[in-house]
C-alpha cells in the first residue's frame, strides 16, 4: 500500500515492510534538525512510489527552514498522531482516518 499503512502497522502490508513509529520519528527530526536529508530516509526506508505520495503530501505540510519553533512543534504532532494511530485509539483506526488527522 503506502507509508501511512507502513507506519499503522495495517494488515494490508506485510509484516516486514512495518516501519516504527519511533524510528520514523527520530528520521523526520533528523530532516527538520537539518541532519538527514529526505532522500538519505527515502532510501534507508526503501519508500516505493506509493510511499512517496504519502511523503511527499507530509513533507509539504511541514513549516519552512526559518520556522525552527514551528517544525519542531509540527514533527511532534506527526509523531503523536503516528503513536496514536500504530495503538489504533478511536479516531485513528484507519488509514484514511490517519490522514484525515494529518492533513494530507
């Protein structure tokens, strides 16, 4: 499917292609601390072309390079709807719920 099924852990992808939530989060810090660049976590994901129209819609939602204060909230609210839905609470048990939260 693509990664926000990846991130859920939905059972539509196979067990081996599940990213954790906390790596991811550790990895969008890394870009939004300027340390990773989104191609060095494309790769180290090995985010196919579905993946990356998920990424891509979250990359665009993220507060530019001068609005340090702002990314640093927004990559903590990625990484909490992420926990929340991986948990499956009320509201974040889907896919299309998840993305409804973020936006994209």
């Amino acid at each position: 499917m693509a990664l926000i099924e990846r991130l859920t852990r939905d059972p539509s992808e196979p067990v081996g292609r599940w990213i954790p939530v906390h790596d991811f989060f550790a990895a969008a810090h890394e870009i939004v601390s300027g340390r990773l660049t989104s191609a060095q976590v494309q790769t180290a994901l090995a985010m196919t072309a579905p993946d990356l129209v998920d990424w891509n819609a979250l990359v665009a939602l993220m507060p530019p390079a001068n609005q340090a204060a702002n990314r640093a909230i927004w990559v903590n609210g990625l990484h909490s709807c992420l926990i929340l839905a991986e948990r499956r609470y009320p509201g974040y048990d889907t896919p299309a719920a998840v993305r409804g939260k973020l936006g994209i």
